[in-house]
C-alpha cells in the first residue's frame, strides 16, 4: 500500500532491536530454556540486517542461544564463531545477487573443516532451489519459517 516508507521500517526495526536488548538484560539467563546454538550474520559484503536481525530476534524468543555476529561477516569469522561457540546452526543471510556467493564459499569452507554443524539460509535473492545447489541443510523464506526448521533441524 506504500503507507510506509523504508526509513520508517529502518527505524522501528532499530526501536524494536533496542526493546530486544532492554528485556534480554531483565529476564535472568537461566529462565530462557536453551534448544540450541545458533550462529547468524549477513555475509560479507552485504550491509542489509533488517530481515537477519527479524530472525535472530524470534529464534532468541523462541529459546535458542544465537551469536549475531552483525552484517558484513567474514567467511573465516562466520566458521570460527561457530567452532568455539559450538554452534549446532550457522545462519546466513544475503540480501544482494552481489553477495550471494559468500554463501557458496562459507559451505565449502566449513565441509573443508573438521566442523560439523547445519546451515540454513535465507535473504532475498535466495531460494530453495539455490539452497540445494550449494548444499544448505535449509532454506527460510522468512523469520517464523525459520524458527520451525531450527527446531527440526537440532532437535533439543
């Protein structure tokens, strides 16, 4: 309807990320049950976290641990955080046709590894079908979608 322009959208996403923080520090960390670790970062390259941080706000809701490395990652930073935080999921997001290759590279770096772990991915030149060509466990279309594959796909 174009009510709303992106910069409103901008700002009541970085309103909401705020809020997230302002209750995280209040409820104690013990009461949040843990269903997982999940690592998730905008690729490098990509500046684009509005859709990524959606995600990792209703993974956090829903009682996974994540580690939000932010936008702009490193492949090499991604697969690190992921090792020493055992992360049973690695969460990618690319908003760019630019940057969505820093998926294919990150999945081949981390099947290089001696790491094991899930990888969904999402963002919006992605698709399920791109997610089968380089070997993602997972594909999410969106945030609530996302939260479902997680719980299937670690099983805590």
């Amino acid at each position: 309807a174009k009510k709303i322009f992106l910069p409103q959208v901008m700002l009541s996403a970085e309103a909401m990320r705020e809020a997230f923080i302002k209750i995280k520090e209040r409820i104690p960390a013990d009461s949040v049950s843990n269903k997982g670790t999940i690592v998730i970062a905008t690729v490098k390259g990509d500046i684009h976290d509005l859709g990524k941080n959606i995600v990792s706000a209703l993974l956090e809701n829903n009682g996974f641990k994540v580690i939000d490395l932010g936008k702009d990652i490193d492949k090499e930073d991604i697969i690190k955080a992921a090792i020493d935080n055992k992360a049973d999921m690695i969460g990618l997001c690319s908003l760019m046709t630019t940057t969505i290759t820093q998926i294919d590279e990150i999945i081949a770096e981390l099947n290089k590894s001696d790491y094991s772990t899930k990888v969904m991915i999402g963002g919006a030149v992605v698709t399920q079908e791109y997610a089968d060509n380089v070997g993602a466990d997972a594909y999410a279309p969106d945030g609530v979608e996302a939260v479902e594959i997680a719980k299937k796909l670690i099983n805590k």
